[in-house]
C-alpha cells in the first residue's frame, strides 16, 4: 500500500498566497510554513527565556510546519471571503477539518495518531503559532511596501491592529526587538 502524506505535503510549494493581491515576489505555502515555523520558535524561546514561559519551541516549529497543511487540498482562500460572514467561516472551519482528515488518513495507522496531534494540537505553544502565522503575514505586507506595492497597505494596517491586540510580551518583544530589521535593505541590516 502506498502512503501519499509526504507526497501530498511536498506540493505546498505549489500553493500560492495572496491570491486577490499582486504581488512583486510570489509567496507558496512551503516558505509561509518554513517562516511561521521559525517565528513560533522565536515566540516560545523569548516567552522561556524573558518572562519566565515553560514553552517548547520545538513542538511550536513542529505545530508550525503542518498549521496550514490542509490548503494543499482546499487552496489558500483569501481573508476577505474566508471571513466574509459567520456561515462561510464556519463552512471553511468544517472543509479545513476534513481536508486535513484526508490528509491524516494517508498515514500509516501507527504513525496517523503522531500527526493528528500536530493537526489538532491546542496547547501554548500552538497558540504562539497562530500569532507566528499573523506575524508571518505582516512581514509579508512590509517585504511588499517595501518594494513599491501600494497593494498591501491596507492589509498591512489590518494586520498590524490584529497583532496589537495579543496580549503577550513575547509577541511585543518580537515587534520592538526583531520585527524593524524588515524594513531594512541588506546593506542597512549590518
């Protein structure tokens, strides 16, 4: 029997994001993951090391890899319709279920139960990927304007309130102390 999970996973580099947006440098899913993963771990270590967190960053980046794994089966459905109204919301929450269902059963049983966890983890350290996630798509607004594209100022200013509004000091400290560095060319990060 063969067993497509991998092979599933490894077309995520063919899922763009902001599809409703022009963009200057297209972003896949793979790097959007890759991105999230790192800044969830960031997230966790700042929490454990400044402000007294029992995190584990490794879950976070793990949590982070596949925390929008269900788009290679449903696609990347853009923040306006997605969140349109309540009943569309809802009706994505349950094919988002269901896709990363599909996906969890192309496992082996004995290794379905490891990635289920992954999938459906809601622990601390997956609710610092939700805000790597949010961070990660702020980045991507600054990496646009940054290049000219008046496209993602408004989604930038969106963005940007969202992250306001967490209330953690991990999340603060990644915006005062790491976050400028964006907006910087090569040359000015030295």
């Amino acid at each position: 029997m063969s067993n497509h999970f991998f092979a599933y996973l490894s077309r995520m580099k063919y899922i763009d994001r902001w599809s409703l947006m022009r963009n200057t440098r297209n972003e896949n899913l793979s790097e959007h993951s890759l991105e999230a993963a790192v800044i969830a771990h960031a997230l966790c270590v700042i929490a454990n090391t400044y402000f007294g967190a029992d995190l584990n960053p490794e879950r976070a980046a793990a949590i982070a890899l596949f925390h929008d794994a269900s788009e290679i089966i449903t696609g990347d459905m853009p923040t306006p319709i997605k969140y349109y109204n309540p009943d569309i919301s809802r009706a994505y929450k349950d094919i988002e279920h269901i896709a990363k269902d599909k996906l969890i059963s192309m496992l082996p049983p004995e290794m379905a139960g490891e990635y289920r966890g992954l999938f459906y983890d809601g622990s601390e350290e997956a609710k610092r990927v939700k805000w790597a996630d949010k961070i990660s798509a702020y980045i991507k607004c600054v990496e646009e304007k940054k290049a000219g594209n008046r496209e993602f100022v408004r989604a930038s200013e969106s963005i940007y309130e969202t992250i306001q509004k967490i209330d953690a000091p991990e999340v603060n400290y990644f915006l005062n102390n790491f976050l400028p560095s964006y907006a910087l060319t090569l040359d000015e990060q030295e």
